[in-house]
C-alpha cells in the first residue's frame, strides 16, 4: 500500500535515464554551474560500480582513474544536475557491487566481462516513457472515478435511508 503511493507520488519528479546495472561504463554529462548565470558541462566517465536506492532516492556510484588515482563520485540519478547518462559499453558482472575493484591496480582496475546486451535497448524511448505516463494518469483518473461513483451511491442511500425514517415517523404518530 505505502509502496504504491508513494511512486504514484514521485512518478513526475522521476527523469527519463537510459537502463544501465552495474558493470556498465557510462558517461555522466553534470552542469556545473561557475558563477550566477555561467554554466558548462562536465563529463565523467567510468565505471559503475554501484545503484542504490530506488523511486526518486536513486543512486549510482560511478569510478575511474584518473592520472593513475581512484576517483569515485556518487550521482542521484533524478538529480536537476545530471543533464543525461550514456552508456557506452555494456559490462557483466555477477555481483550487485562490486567494491572490489578498488583494490585493482593497472588496466586489470577498470577491467570488466563485455556484456552481451545491446546498447539500444538500453536507451529509453521518450515515447515509452509518454505511454508509462499515460497509463498512470489513466489509472489515477479511473480511481478518482470510482471513488466519486462510490460516495455518490452512499450519498444517494443515506437520502434513502432518510426518507424511510421519515415515513416510519410518521406511520407512528
């Protein structure tokens, strides 16, 4: 019950974020903003060793090494910040984190299986996502219907009920 209201709740705060597991070498495109009214873009690119979370507290550790130093950074996929996520090789791991890549060292650090996905699958169709919205909505609509349905017939027995009492009344007196 809980679970189902809340991501009706934070289905239209969630972005719309290619699929990707962990194992994949992605690319994060962030806004950093320099100023009050300058902003760039910054791409890191690595590895993703870990997803937590879930709904809008969604989560994603991603790692590379840069200039022979572990550098790791812990992105909230529905973040304003991100502006979109590549995935740019597809890896197969058989665990749900896999911590133990910090301790690798050399090429063997960022080494991981091919992943025998495709990666257009893992691109998220914006017509998909309208379709999922869609049906939300429709389900939302529908429920409202009900329960409007549901207190006009109670409505509609307490008069009844009402007007019984009154002729009960009145056979009395």
């Amino acid at each position: 019950m809980n679970t189902e209201l809340l991501t009706k709740i934070e289905k239209p705060f969630m972005k719309k974020a290619p699929k990707f597991q962990v194992g994949d070498t992605v690319a994060v495109y962030t806004i950093v903003r320099e100023g009050s009214d300058k902003k760039r873009i910054q791409i890191f690119k690595g590895l993703v060793i870990a997803i937590k979370g879930s709904g809008t507290r969604k989560m994603f550790t991603v790692r590379k090494i840069s200039a022979g130093i572990g550098v790791e950074k812990i992105f909230p996929l529905n973040s304003p910040n991100i502006e979109k996520i590549e995935v740019l090789r597809a890896g197969k791991v058989r665990r749900s984190k896999i911590y133990y890549m910090r301790d690798r060292i050399g090429k063997q650090a960022m080494k991981v299986d091919e992943g025998s996905r495709n990666l257009e699958d893992a691109m998220v169709d914006d017509e998909q996502v309208e379709e999922e919205v869609a049906e939300v909505t429709t389900d939302e609509q529908s429920e409202q219907e009900t329960q409007s349905e549901s207190t006009e017939s109670k409505e509609e027995s307490k008069e009844s009920d009402a007007k019984e009492e009154e002729k009960k009344e009145e056979k009395a007196s």
